[in-house]
C-alpha cells in the first residue's frame, strides 16, 4: 500500500474495478473520476498534458488498419524471447501497448484482457503485452491478468518508438507523476520518462492490421468487446 | 514521436542548419521543417533556436537531446534484433568473469538465458580485473562480468546490475565470532589472512588506514580454499564478498561502520559493434529480477 493518499485510494479503486466485472470503460472511468475527485490539480494537468499529445496528433503516425506491424524479438517474464512472426504462423495476434504496472487505467486493462484469452484462445488466437518495465516491475501487471498471456519487455521503449508510439513525459507532468511516489525511473531503468501511448492492434495471421486503437489520452482504451468481434471475424 | 522526426531532429542538432540537416535526410527543407515543428508540439516546446543564418539547440532541445539519442538507438537495435533472431544458430558469446565473482550471483541469469537463447554457446573464463580488461580491450572477451570497486576506464560501457555486499569471515572461536557483526574498529591488528586477487581488499584497506585500523597481514594467498582453510584452522579474519561458497565450520558476520559493497557491471567496449548475440545477453541482464536491489543506470 502506497504512502501517498491519492496512489493509495487509486490502488484500492482498481483492485475494485479488477474485481467489479464491469464493462472496461466504465471501470476506467472509476479511476478517472477518482483522480478528478481527489487530486483536480492532477487531473487538470493530465487534461493539458493529453491535450496537447492529441493536439500534436501524436500516434497519428503508428501503422494503419491494411497496414502490418513490424516484427519484435522482445523477452518475455521468463527471459524466453518471443518473435511477432512466430506467434503469427500460430493465429492472428492481439498486440497490446501497456505503460506500466503503476498505472490504475493499465492494470485495468490488462485484467479485462486476462478476461478475454480464454475466447481469443478458442479463436485461436493469441494476446501479448508490450511494456517499457524491467520483469521485476511488469510482474505486477501479470499477477492483474492471472498470468493470461506473456508480458514483454522493450526496454527504452526502441519498439514503441520504431512504430512511433514514444511520447515524452513533460517535466510539470513528470514532477506530478514521481510526486505521487511513481518511480518511473527505476521501473523502467532509465531517466528519459518515455511512455508508449497505450494501444491495441489486432493482427490477422498474415500480420495486417484487422483493427487498431491508439489514443494519446491514456484514460481511454481500446473497446474489449470490439477486439473479441474482430478475432470472432478473422476466425 | 515520430522515427522520422527524430531523425529529422539529430541531424538537425548535428547540423544546426536546415539546409544541410535536411540535404542529409534526402528531404526539402521544408518537408524537414514540417517535421521539427511537429515534434516541438507534441514536446511542448521549442527544440531549436532560428535567429538570421544561425541555429542552435534551446534548453529544451538539450534536456531532449540525449533522450532522443538513447532511444532512436534502441529503436534501430529493436529492429536489427527482429531481423537478426533467426541467424542467432551455434554462436558463441566469449564471457569474462572476475575470479572473485561466485558463480552463485550469476548461475539463474545465465541458464534462464540459455534457455531462451539456445543457438547461443556460453564460453565462460575467469581471471584477476586488470587481466578482464586487457582481454576485453584484445577482443578474446566480448562481455565482461565486474565487480570493481574503482572507476571504470572511459574506453569502456559498464551496465550496473545489482550491488554485492563484503563480509568478514572468522575462525569460529575468534574473539569476535560470536557478535551478529563486526565493526571495523574492531578488526586493528587482528591478524588478518589476504586473498591476493581481492581488488576490493585494497580499496577497502585504504578506508580501514582512515579510520585508523591496521591490518596486519600474515598470510597471502591467490586460492579462496587456501585462505579459507587457514581461517578455519585458526590464522586470522578474512575479507570475502557475501556470495561465496563458505564452508560451515567458519563464522561469517556483515561488516558494518562502514559497510562495505561493490557493483557488479556487464562491461563491453564502447564503440565496438557487437554480435547480436552480445546485445540479447545485455538486455535479458538489464530486464532480469536480479535477486540483491537494482542498481539505477542512466539510459
């Protein structure tokens, strides 16, 4: 349990919203009205800070529906390396942006995508994560999902960047967020506070993108039940 | 970000002219212009200064520079292991470890990576710190496994990994076995058995001079099972990292007042390009749960 009241209520709301079975959006919204509610100084400067990302059109510029998305080899919770291409000789591939285990809206997130293996599976497909955290810290995050599907690690964010999905944490907005006691620093093992924009690619076996979410304002995810319709299509 | 403003940006702050930074994209200028811009709002911030014929970094641009830098190259190194993976078959990855390191630090990494890396042949040597670096710098070594109290030398990259601490180990009857620790105050003039290849013994022997504690030396040794088979019979204290293997009829107490740790690195050679081979064994070190805290690096 965290010190700092805010971090602490929000851990408490989001093992809530895990545990509520609501639908993804409206759990994302508990954590988000809690933010405004307790701390409207952060939430103001979230708005402006997500504000002006969407503004500047950032991620406008990741890969498109009818485009693929370019091969990874990234280590997952074990170490084991996992390539894009092997996983898509098996089935189309859900390819997941996280920011991190201490974020409210991703740990949501990956709980509501834990929700949905046992469907993509059954489709057969299969679902992986992408963070910038050391395994140390991305447990985290696995322990949300019941262990549902592999957690991978792009360290320094080189992959996110390669399909341009880095952002760069302002220092008002970084100053905010190591305030609340979130040590993004030592998570990821550098000081450059780069974060993927969260987002969601469903690949068809032969790596196009079928269906693609990219938002800048991370409080807002991708639609669970229309990535499930997308793989329901390309079974 | 974009991979292309990026781009853009680094040659621009190389330049520092929009002429030549965007000739050596192979773009218009104001294509490159375009871009810069782009990224300066998405940053929230100007990254160059434009006044008359002369371009310079702002603060922003500065702060951003060696961010920007540290991950277009992973990013470029993302991709280059995408297309590499496939050719990692039977290579070997020549390790140098310094002999004082146990093995016990190091064998969960090395077989969690062997597993995921299987075409990838460990070839393991150990030898003194001094003799690492000269193997390093020769290329019989690619990747060196250091526990160096000392600055590195600037020709080479360290990548700290986690932090080792320094315990004494007594014969069990000694005056001072049956405390939980032992200060170093508490160690002046006590005979004291030395392990010639310990690099941190004589780091540590200065520190023991300021504080005023001799250490009188009666026997020297380059084997750990000599040195620890004449504290077991009586001779004197010893200084060993806590990770050794000891055996049980000796006492082993922290040291405290001060404490003494080292980091232990993985040191290549800057600028050299390394086999991919080399940069999987870096990154599965840098995203492994090291058991003892991890030590913050700069990116």
């Amino acid at each position: 349990m965290s010190a700092n009241p805010l971090v602490a209520a929000l851990e408490k709301t989001t093992e809530l919203a895990i545990a509520s079975g609501r639908p993804l959006a409206e759990r994302l919204r508990m954590i988000a009205d809690q933010v405004r509610e307790l701390s409207p100084e952060f939430a103001g400067a979230v708005d402006a800070f997500v504000g002006r990302l969407g503004g500047a059109e950032a991620g406008a510029g990741a890969p498109q529906v009818g485009e693929t998305l370019p091969n990874f080899v990234l280590p997952d919770l074990g170490g084991r390396l996992v390539a894009l291409d092997a996983l898509l000789r098996e089935g189309p591939v859900v390819v997941v942006f996280l920011r991190g285990h201490w974020c409210p809206y991703c740990r949501i997130t990956a709980a509501a995508l834990g929700e949905i293996e046992e469907t993509a599976s059954q489709l057969g497909a299969r679902i992986v994560a992408i963070t910038p955290e050391s395994r140390k810290f991305a447990l985290r995050l696995d322990v949300d999902t019941g262990g549902a599907f592999p957690i991978l690690a792009d360290l320094d964010n080189g992959y996110a960047l390669s399909v341009n999905l880095a952002i760069w944490v302002d220092e008002g907005m970084s100053g905010l967020i190591a305030g609340a006691g979130w040590d993004i620093p030592t998570y990821q093992g550098n000081d450059a506070w780069m974060l993927p924009i969260p987002a969601v690619f469903v690949l068809d076996r032969t790596g196009i993108i079928n269906a693609r979410h990219v938002n800048p304002d991370y409080r807002e995810r991708a639609d669970i039940e229309e990535v499930v319709a997308s793989l329901r299509n390309l079974a | 970000m974009e991979m292309q403003q990026v781009r853009y940006f680094l040659a621009l702050a190389r330049a520092l002219n929009f002429t030549r930074a965007a000739e050596s994209c192979n773009v218009t200028q104001p294509a490159l212009t375009r871009a810069i811009q782009a990224l300066e709002a998405e940053l929230g911030g100007r990254l160059f200064h434009r006044e008359r014929n002369q371009t310079h970094l702002s603060e922003l641009g500065r702060l951003m520079l060696p961010y920007i830098q540290s991950i277009h190259a992973q990013a470029d190194a993302a991709r280059m292991r995408a297309k590499s993976v496939g050719r990692m078959k039977n290579v070997e990855l020549k390790i140098g470890a310094m002999c004082t390191l146990s093995p016990n630090l190091l064998s969960d990494f090395i077989v969690a990576f062997q597993r995921a890396n299987d075409g990838v042949d460990l070839n393991v040597t150990d030898g003194a710190a001094k003799q690492l670096f000269h193997q390093l710098s020769a290329g019989e070594r690619e990747i060196g496994v250091v526990g160096y109290p000392g600055e590195i030398d600037d020709r080479f990259h360290a990548l700290p990994l986690f932090r080792e601490r320094f315990v004494a180990v007594l014969p069990r009857d000694h005056r001072l076995a049956n405390q939980k620790e032992v200060r170093i105050a508490e160690l002046d003039d006590e005979p004291y058995v030395n392990r010639i290849n310990c690099e941190m013994g004589d780091f540590a022997q200065q520190e023991f001079a300021k504080q005023g504690v001799s250490v009188r030396v009666v026997f020297r040794s380059e084997r750990d099972d000599w040195v620890l088979g004449m504290i077991r019979s009586g001779m004197g204290w010893g200084f060993f990292p806590e990770s050794c293997e000891f055996p049980r009829d000796v006492a082993v107490r922290p040291l405290v007042e001060p404490e003494f740790s080292r980091a232990v690195s993985l040191v290549t050679v800057r600028g050299r390009p390394h086999s991919p081979a080399v940069g999987a064994f870096v990154k599965a070190a840098r995203s492994f749960a090291w058991s003892s805290a991890p030590i913050l690096c700069a990116a």
